[in-house]
C-alpha cells in the first residue's frame, strides 16, 4: 500500500488555509456577541458627547450655575468618552444625556 506524500509547499498552503477559515470561523462567532442594543448608537454617542462639551463650555462661559454642577457634568463626560472608546456606546449616550439634563437645570 503507498502513501500519499505531500510536498513541503503542500503541506505549508494546508496550514494556511486552516489558520484563515479558523480566524473567519473565530471573527464570525466574536460578531455574534455584540449586543444588539449597541449597534448603530456610535453616532449617537458621538453626537450627545459633543453638545454636552458644547453646554459645559456654555455654561462656564456665562459664568452661571454653581463649579459643583460644571464638575459633576465634566465627569460624567468624561465616563462617556472612556465608554466611547471600549464601544459601550449605549452607556455613554446615557451619561452624556445626564451631563445635558444637570447644565440645562443650571442655566
């Protein structure tokens, strides 16, 4: 009975092709985790962060409102900007509608 004898070059494009179908194989099952809540909430987050930057500037700019008020709304920005970059974008929506809701109570 013979073997089969696969050439150096054969073997090394077998090893290939299992590395690649196991790294689609691993990305397709690590897609699979994302929550559903978190897709498409990115602009969202982007969006309130920046009108909330934009009220904090505001508020400090026309002197009104109490520094605790312009420091719990700084924070809370802050946690949303750290949130944004570990794309918990659902989080980071919440915390900058906080941020809006406690300068909107101080102007």
């Amino acid at each position: 009975m013979k073997r089969a004898v696969m050439s150096k070059t054969s073997k090394i494009a077998y090893r290939i092709g299992a590395v690649s179908t196991a790294a689609v194989l691993g990305a397709t099952l690590l897609s699979g985790c994302m929550d559903a809540a978190d897709r498409g909430l990115g602009p969202a987050c982007e969006s309130e962060l920046m009108a909330a930057e934009a009220d904090l500037k505001r508020a400090e700019a026309n002197s009104i409102g109490k520094a605790v008020n312009w420091s719990r709304a700084g924070a809370l920005i802050a946690a949303g900007r750290t949130q944004q970059q570990f794309s918990e974008y659902q989080n980071c929506v919440l915390k900058a509608q906080s941020a809006r809701r406690i300068l909107s109570r101080i102007e």
